[in-house]
C-alpha cells in the first residue's frame, strides 16, 4: 500500500539503518549531506534518510543508495568545532524513492509514503507474545541491552511499532534491517524479526555453555597447588630460597625503621609474617605485598621545616600576585603563631572566588612561601566515597583513596594540600564524598584519619588542607562549618592592569621566547584588551588574548617583518586581536523609559542586569520572560503590586492593569537568572513605562522590594559594585542595611562610584525618576513600627 507523496532532502546513510518511532544521534560531515540538513532546517524540519549499499563509498550515486528509507524529523542540531554538524532525528514513516531531481547541490527526491499492509490480528498477536518472550532472553543472556528496554517493549499494543522497535535494537546486518525495513507486511516483519532473535539467542546460549564449560576445567585451587609445587620444587634444586627470605628480611627491617605509628607497625609486621607463610607466586601474596609497600611508602616522620621569615613570606606572596590582601594576610598570621608555638595544626582555608582570580596559583605560592611540598587533587566530578577514602582490601586491584596517594606523592607529612573545585563533587548510590571529607578537614579529628585500605590511623593534623570553590551554595553546610572561608572577588580593572603589567605579560614574553627589549606594551594597549576584548572577573581570557597578540608579533619577528622593539599600542591591538569584542561598560547611551540597570552577582563575579518593561492594551495580563526563576517572578509580582498601590502618587490611571498588558523582560534570556535582589529594578522600569519618564542611564540599583516599598538587604555587594564600576556607572543605589558591607569593596572602586543608601522605595524613585512623595506609615494591620521602620534619607557615601 502506498500513501502521500513528498519532495524532501535526502541524506545517505552509512553502517546504519533507522526505523519509524527511532531517536537516533548522527554526525554528519558530508557536504552534500550538510546541505541536505540545511535545506531541511529552512522548512519544516523533514529529510528523507536511506542507507547506502557499500559505506566505504564518500560520494554515492543514486544507484549506491537503497530505494527504500524513512522519512525523519530533525530533533536538535549542532555545529562541532571541526566543522560537521552533530544531529537528532526521530523516524517517522517508511517511504520509498521515486524520483531523484536534479538542479541541486544535495541530493532532493520524490518520495512516497509505504504504509503497513495489517495481517490476521490472532496471528500477529501470537507472533507479537513470542517475539517478547524471546526477546526478554535475548536481554537477560546478552547483558549489552538495558533491562528498562523490557518494560518499554511490554506496554507496546502496536505492532507495527513492536516490530520496528525491536529491529532497531537487534545486533543484525545492515542487509537484514534493510529487509526488514523494506517489508511492508507486518506480519511478515514480525516473523522475520522473531527468527532472527531465536538466531541470536542460540549463540548466546551455545557462548555461556563454552564460557562454563572452560571455567570448570581451570579449577583455581589445584592449578595453584601444582603451579606452586612446581616453582618451590625448581628454587630448591637452583638454590634460590635464601634469596627469597633475605628479600623479606629486607621489608621487616625497613618496616622496623620507617617510624610508623605502634598500630601501622603491629599490622605490618603481621601481614609480614602472613606473607613468610604464602607462595610468593599466589594471589593473596601480591596483595599482602602491595600493602605492606603502601606502609612503607607513605611518609609517617619525614617533614620539611617551615620558613619563618614573615618579611620572606611577605615578599613572595606579593611577587606572585598582585591583591589578594586577606588571603596572604591569613598566612602571614599563621606563620607568625608558629613562630611562637611549636606545635600549631595546619588551618583549612577555603579560597571562593570565580574563575581565574588565582586560587590556585595563590595556594602554590602559599607552598613556596613556607618552603613546604605542595600537592594538589581536584575533586571536579568525583561521585564516590572510595575517591577519598580508598577501596577495601576484599576487592580486586584495591588502591588506597587520594588523599593517601598524594602524600606518599608528597612525601612529607606537612605539605599544603589544595582540594581543587570542592563545590563540583556529586552525590550517588556508591556515596557521599562530601561526607568522607569531613574528617580529612575536622582539626580535631584528622590526627586519626582512617583510610579503608590502610585501616590504620594516619595522622594529618601537620598538614595546612586548602579548597578552592566558585559557589559555597553548593558545599554541604557541614563540610563549609570546617573551613575558614576566604573570598577571592573578580579583579577591577585597575588590579588587571598591574596584573598584566607585572605578571601575565613577562610570563608570556617568556614563553614565546621574546624579551622585554624587544616587546613593548603601552598602557593604553593593555586597558583597550581589558575593557574591548575581555569580561570575565578573573584574568585567565586576558592572558589568553595577550598570549595571541604576542604570537603574531612573535611571526613579525621570526620573518624579520618587525622593527625591535615593537610596540604594542591601542591601534595594534586592533589590527592583531581583530575588530572588539565588548563595548567598555553596558550602561545605556541615554535615560530610556521602560529600561532600568541593576546589578546581579554570578559564580564568575558581578554583572549589569538590565530590566525592560513594555507596557501594551489589553486585559491585565503580566507576562515576565528571560529564563527567571520562582524568586524572581515573584519579585516581578511584588514591584507590580507595590506601584499599583502607588498608582495615584505616581500620576497613572487606578485601573491601569485592567487595560493594559504589562511585559517584563530581562535580556539574555538563555541565561536562567534568580533572586530578590532585582525587585527594586522591577519596579523601577514598570514606573518608568507607566509614567513616561526615563530612567536615568548612569544610575544602577539592587535590593529586595516588599509590598509596603521597603528595600530589603541582598548579598554579593562587592561584586557588584566591581561590577557597576567596570560598566561606568556613576551612582549605585543600595539598601540601607548592607552599608556595613561596604567595608569589604575596594577603596578604589568606593572613591569612583557614588553609593545612596536607601531604605524606601519613594527614595529609589526620587533618584532614578525625580518623583517625589512623602514616605507615609502603611496602613496595613502591622504592629507599631521599629525604630529603624521610619523614614530615613538616602544618604550619598562620599570616600
């Protein structure tokens, strides 16, 4: 039977056969094929896919290619960096080719539609039982299928769809899919398919008999006996057993002088004496063996002396980096308290900053600056227990966990210890890692840290433990309680300069084998990277870009194109890193009404976050879109109750939202964004567009509003402020309850920005629209108000 006819994109397949109702993942490289996607995506998404005859052939003729195939949608396409393009397709019908058309640079045919041909519905439905029968064997033997595939195939009614389904997921020929997919009888198919799967299932049967029957022939216990027999018979006629016990005499002498704590040499000697009994040649001798080397290896006494030379301290801390005031102020405490007690544990720092402020390298410099090893582990993506605490020694190829491995790296039992990304660890059924490290970095109980494999206390109370994280949110509150938290803010633009100055640049002229005679950056060179070419809160994108610019210089160089020295101006960068990339700052060119700038804090530092409100006829309805999360929604609801409430004061119709549809849009919308600090921005910009009045461009704001128009507190002030700064903001309006956090922003940042605090919204909405209203006392059913509930001004910090 055949249907509806079509002209659609074809694309040849190779090594494969797809099937209606199948979800397929390809990569596609083929020019003809990309431009058989193409013209696919420009209309409604359908391409025709068959199979080619021979897979080794690149560029087939329509001869090369079956006549038969299926008609997919394209799911989801993807452009790969090497240029083919990765997609996800869903079968839909089988069509058969009629007619290849010509005049195109793919392949373009006339297809049509081959619709099932139904057969008897008692037959089918017998076939369709012993087909899930056999197919469930053929499952259970093979272990290569997953076990949920059984469920989906159980609650199938359709056969035609059972048939398809199955086929799909049958290790078969392409020849023989192909026979199946050209079969339009489903009967037929279903027969077809049911033989082969009784095909498989019998090699799979006769594979499991010869697996047991080989394993029952190497019987473990008598082959070792004979082997071993064997091997003492031939060391005593070659006279090798002495050589065997000085070897072991060797081990307990040196378990004897490693200076192992009293449990670890009592369990060592005894595995010891264990290995004195066994054949050197069997199993549980290598793993006795390799346990007792692990013993030896780590280290129980060794120690490096810490340099107690603050001043020292002092000087290479800042020769490695520029800032970073409190993490290199906590160090040099450390270091003076254990110029005046002998015994001090090591504290346990927690770096939390966004990408590329030098957490890491801040930690390496901490190493050299106390003349201790440094080791370090990242704990990206690690999901099981074991990582930390080691395997038990009842399983195959045990090891002991990381921490154990990187001191007898180490080879101290004092070095810094850098946890790295400690906020990306994951949790599943084989544990918490979160939770292993929770003695690793309790003070007083790592003296006694227990490792599985080990299984003996170790002592790491002389070691100074490290973390790095971008988030704390996602460290587990009782694993952030052991640290001593540290924040890394992104950088201004004043500390990137010095940073680039004094360390990237000379770091790179090094590495590209040039010299500071022969390269010269001028300063506005390096802020035109900064503020046109990079905006991150770190400075690793800006090493990047200067490590470009001076691999093109450095080709000038070698082709002896260049004058020495080159200097690198504001009109050279231009020219070597190619047109800019970001405007300097995100502010607005001039007040718009409907726009209002806040200020939004990231893992990578802070952000401008601008608010557009479109206010257009209709029935009231609210519509907030750029990927907002519930928090945030919510605050978009509670600026529009607030100016409803103020709708008389602010000169707009009482029932505006009964006539007009209002829409709240945050840019970037493939961004997820949330919080409360927005609410204030909110209601701003829905002000702004009720009233007809701009919104002042050099003016940027957070804080939480409430329905009573008080500006609540919000977090991550420093950042955006940096953040506000960097965008060439002038005024930043902040609430009043977050002044004290004004301690922890840079000075510079203070001297550059006008800061109001602000308590009320009425005040919010004087600075940024020039309405002006008495705060009057709510009338809402509230208890007398605090103190600090009155009216204050918004005060202007002048540093």
């Amino acid at each position: 039977m055949t249907g509806n006819s079509y002209i659609l994109p074809l694309l040849p397949l190779r090594d494969i056969v797809i099937f209606p109702n199948m979800v397929v993942p390809l990569f596609v490289g083929r020019e003809k094929s990309i431009h058989a996607l193409d013209e696919a995506m420009s209309k409604d998404r359908l391409i025709m896919m068959a199979t080619q005859r021979e897979a080794r052939i690149d560029n087939p003729s329509p001869s090369d290619i079956y006549e038969v195939g299926t008609v997919c949608s394209i799911i989801q396409i993807m452009n790969m960096p090497d240029g083919t393009r990765k997609v996800l397709v869903e079968g839909k019908k089988r069509a058969k080719i009629l007619n290849y058309l010509p005049g195109y640079s793919h392949f373009q045919v006339l297809v049509e539609e081959m619709r099932d041909e139904e057969g008897d519905r008692v037959e089918m439905e017998a076939l369709s039982r012993n087909i899930r029968r056999s197919f469930e064997r053929f499952v259970k033997l093979s272990k290569k299928l997953p076990s949920e595939l059984l469920n989906t195939v159980a609650n199938i009614r359709d056969y035609a769809v059972l048939a398809d389904t199955i086929a799909g997921h049958l290790p078969l020929k392409v020849e023989e899919k192909q026979q199946i997919l050209e079969t339009p009888s489903v009967k037929e198919r279903l027969e077809k398919i049911y033989s082969l799967i009784e095909g498989e299932v019998e090699i799979l049967e006769v594979e499991r008999k010869i697996r047991n029957r080989v394993k029952r022939q190497m019987e473990k216990t008598q082959r070792e006996f004979y082997l071993n027999e064997q091997m003492r018979a031939i060391k005593k006629e070659l006279g090798q057993a002495d050589d065997e016990k000085s070897d072991l005499d060797e081990l307990e002498e040196k378990i004897r002088k490693k200076g192992m704590s009293r449990e670890a040499e009592e369990k060592a000697l005894k595995e010891l004496k264990r290995l004195k009994m066994m054949s050197p040649m069997s199993a549980e001798a290598t793993v006795s063996r390799t346990y007792i080397d692990w013993l030896i290896s780590i280290p129980w006494k060794e120690k490096t002396e810490d340099k107690i030379d603050i001043d020292e301290a002092q000087r290479v801390l800042d020769e490695d980096h520029y800032g970073l005031e409190k993490a290199k102020e906590r160090i040099l405490e450390y270091l003076a308290v254990r110029k005046l007690v002998n015994k001090l544990k090591g504290p346990i720092l927690c770096f939390v900053g966004p990408p590329g402020v030098g957490k890491t390298s801040l930690a390496k410099s901490i190493a050299r600056a106390l003349g201790r090893k440094f080791v370090r582990i990242s704990l990206g993506g690690v999901r099981d227990e074991a990582e930390i605490r080691g395997h038990r020694r009842t399983y195959i190829g045990a090891l002991p966990g990381k921490i154990i491995q990187s001191m007898r790296r180490a080879g101290t039992i004092n070095p810094v210890f850098l946890l790295d990304e400690v906020d990306k660890m994951s949790v599943d059924f084989r544990g918490d890692p979160s939770a292993a490290l929770l003695e690793v970095l309790d003070p007083e109980q790592n003296h006694t840290f227990n490792d599985h494999y080990l299984d003996v206390d170790y002592d790491l109370s002389n070691v100074m433990f490290i973390t790095t994280a971008n988030t704390l949110h996602s460290i587990p509150p009782p694993l952030r309680d052991r640290m001593e938290i540290i924040r890394i803010p992104g950088y201004t633009e004043e500390e990137k300069f010095h940073i680039a100055r004094n360390h990237l640049i000379p770091k790179q002229l090094k590495e590209h084998g040039l010299s500071p005679e022969e390269v010269v950056f001028t300063s506005s060179a390096i802020m035109k990277v900064i503020r046109n070419y990079t905006r991150e809160a770190g400075v690793r994108n800006l090493e990047r870009e200067i490590a470009s610019i001076l691999r093109k210089v450095a080709k000038e160089v070698a082709s002896g194109k260049a004058k020495k020295p080159v200097r690198v101006t504001s009109a050279r960068v231009r020219k070597y890193l190619g047109r800019e990339r970001y405007r300097h700052g995100e502010k607005e060119d001039r007040g718009l009404v409907g726009i209002a700038t806040g200020l939004a804090w990231t893992e990578f530092g802070g952000e401008l976050l601008l608010v557009e409100v479109a206010i257009m006829p209709g029935k009231g309805k609210l519509i907030v879109t750029g990927k907002l999360g519930d928090v945030m929604q919510e605050s978009a609801q509670a600026a529009l109750s607030y100016v409803r409430s103020r709708s008389s004061d602010l000169g707009v119709e009482p029932d505006f939202y009964q006539k007009y549809d209002i829409h709240i849009h945050v840019p970037e919308g493939a961004i997820p964004k949330d919080g409360p600090s927005a609410g204030i921005t909110m209601a701003v910009a829905l002000a702004s567009a009720l009233t007809k009045i701009p919104v002042r461009n050099d003016i940027a704001m957070t804080g939480e509003i409430t329905l009573r128009g008080r500006v609540l507190p919000i977090g991550g002030l420093k950042e955006k402020l940096i953040a506000a700064h960097r965008a060439g903001i002038k005024t930043v309006l902040i609430p009043e309850e977050n002044y004290r956090d004004l301690e922890d922003v840079p000075q510079r940042v203070r001297k550059a920005l006008e800061i109001k605090r602000v308590s009320h919204m009425d005040e919010v909405l004087k600075e940024t629209l020039g309405i002006e209203r008495k705060v009057e006392e709510e009338k809402l059913p509230v208890p007398v108000p605090r103190k600090e509930e009155k009216k204050r001004d918004g005060d202007v910090i002048k540093h």
